[in-house]
C-alpha cells in the first residue's frame, strides 16, 4: 500500500509518502514540505488572511500532485492550530477539498500530542525510563510525558512560535525587556507542566523535528556538531552547545540570522521564539540529557495507521 500523509500545520505544509507492506518497515519515498506560513497576519485574530488561505491551497495542490504521481492508496491529511482556531478553517478544509480533491481531518490538541507521542517513541526508541517530548508549532506547542508503554501527561498550549511572534512583535534584535517579558508569559502559562514534570520526573527532553532540527543544522554549521542526514532520526544534543547557539541567536538580526550556517531562511524569523521555548523547557525541568528526533505528526500518524489496519 502507498500510504500519503499530509500535516497542515501554522508555519509548514509537510507530505511523507510511504510504501508500507504487511510486517515489514515502511519505506519513504517521498517526503517534502511547504513553508505556507497559514498564520501570518491572523492567528491571534482567528483568521486565516487572504494571501496565507491562497499559499495554502496551492501547497496542496502541490501534493495532489504528488499524490498521483506516486499513486497513493490512501491519503491521510491533518490540520492543526491555525485552521482549527480559524473562523474561516472550515471554508478552507472544503475550499481544499473541491480544488484538490484531499480530504483534510482537523485534529484538536489532545490528538495532535498523541500522534507526535507516536512518532517520537519510534525515532528515539523509547524504553521504561520518562521522557518529555515537545513538539514547537506555529499556532501550539505540545508537551507529552511517556514512556515505550504509556502517555503520563500530554497538553497542547496555544504558545506556537508564530502566535507568540506575532503577540510581542519583538524588536530586531530582540532585547532584554522582551525576552524577560516572553519568558515570564511562557512560565505563567507553563505552571501546570511544571506541577507534572514535578509529578512524573521526565530524565530527558526530546524535540520533535521542525524548530529541532534547525537545531542540530546550526550546530553542525556554526560549531562542527553532528550533520542531519536522512538516514538517521535520532541526535544526542549537548546543553553546552545549545547554549552557544542560544546565545548566538538571540543576539542576532534577521539579517544577521539568515547568515548563520545551517539555518534555513523559511525558520529565520521564528527561530529566536523557538529559541526562548526550548530554553524555557530546559530551565523548568531541570533536564541535562537533551535528544532531537526527525519524526514527527505525520510519522505519529503512520505508524498509528499500520498499527489499526490490516496492510497487505
């Protein structure tokens, strides 16, 4: 069966396409992502702005495409925080579905937290020990406490990093006041996952792809680190050497920023938010050993699907 899953998220559009056969690991064949920025200009609005409804749509006129060049059996396609929070999120899942002909499920929180649990226990090979995955949208961010076995705590936070930019609106570069004022906001808004680390005793935090990866790239580019290549869906992370890019890029223009070896331009301008989440993550938990896992929603999605259905 070729399997296509599509993740509408606020900053990206994502596709993965998946040869899955009965008992054997599914193999990729396609996968690829949209910067279409759903939430620029409206998401703490609840709207879905003229230009990002069209970008939008486009993207996923791009992946029918794909989805009949590769002649997918199924198609699996999820929104999240932008279109779900959106006034006009339902126009466009119908407006999708009559110039594409993809039949998109608007997920809430509760499931988008348990499809990244998925995806994250496969790529970082969970075992008894607690871990605390976070996964750092544009419209949410969703934190999730488990084991191999079992899912402790999960919430999804309206704290994505284009909400957030779009709520401060901070100067460039972004200055001491500002970053106090975000971290504040972000602890406040956190006590309850503070109460359930406290609770459960996570001895690692786990990113998941997206923000996270530009992580691992930057420190490849900037420090020497460890390359991100497709073969691989797991990196060890030193606190030290987050750190340094930390520092780095919360000093930085945009300008400067889109110099910064390893960072993609279409993460340029969100990356000093993912930034202060990641920090602040590590600051409340107190957490040493930090992993970055390339899997994500839509990996969560497939492996969930082959776990419910017979596949020949």
């Amino acid at each position: 069966m070729i399997l296509g899953i599509i993740d509408c998220g606020t900053n990206t559009f994502n596709i993965l396409i998946v040869n899955v056969q009965k008992k054997q690991t599914p193999i990729k064949l396609h996968g690829s992502r949209i910067a279409v920025k759903l939430g620029e200009g409206g998401i703490n609005s609840g709207t879905i702005v003229e230009k990002a409804y069209n970008r939008g749509i486009d993207a996923l006129a791009n992946f029918s495409k794909l989805i009949a060049k590769y002649n997918c059996n199924k198609v699996l396609a999820f929104a999240t925080s932008a279109i779900r929070d959106a006034h006009n999120g339902p126009k466009f899942i119908e407006d999708a579905y009559l110039k594409t002909n993809i039949n998109i499920t608007i997920i809430d929180g509760n499931k988008e937290a348990e499809l990244i649990y998925y995806g994250n226990k496969i790529a970082a090979n969970l075992n008894k020990n607690t871990s605390l995955i976070m996964d750092i949208g544009g419209g949410s961010t969703e934190f999730i406490i488990a084991n191999s076995t079992q899912i402790f705590w999960k919430k999804s936070y309206r704290l994505g990093a284009s909400r957030l930019l779009q709520k401060f609106n901070p100067s460039n570069p972004i200055n001491d006041g500002e970053i106090n004022a975000i971290s504040n906001y972000l602890n406040t808004e956190l006590s309850d996952l503070i109460q359930a680390i406290n609770l459960y005793n996570p001895i690692e935090l786990i990113g998941s792809s997206g923000a996270f990866d530009s992580v691992v790239e930057i420190i490849h580019g900037e420090l020497n680190g460890e390359k991100l290549v497709p073969e691989k869906i797991i990196y060890n992370v030193k606190i030290t050497d987050f750190d340094k890019i930390f520092n780095l890029i919360i000093k930085s223009t945009l300008k400067e920023r889109l110099n910064i070896k390893g960072l993609i331009e279409m993460r340029a301008d969100m990356i000093v938010i993912s930034c202060l989440l990641i920090k602040t993550a590590l600051t409340i938990s107190n957490l040493s050993q930090f992993r970055v896992s390339t899997y994500s929603l839509k990996e969560g999605a497939m492996f969930e699907f082959i776990e419910k259905n017979t596949v020949n």
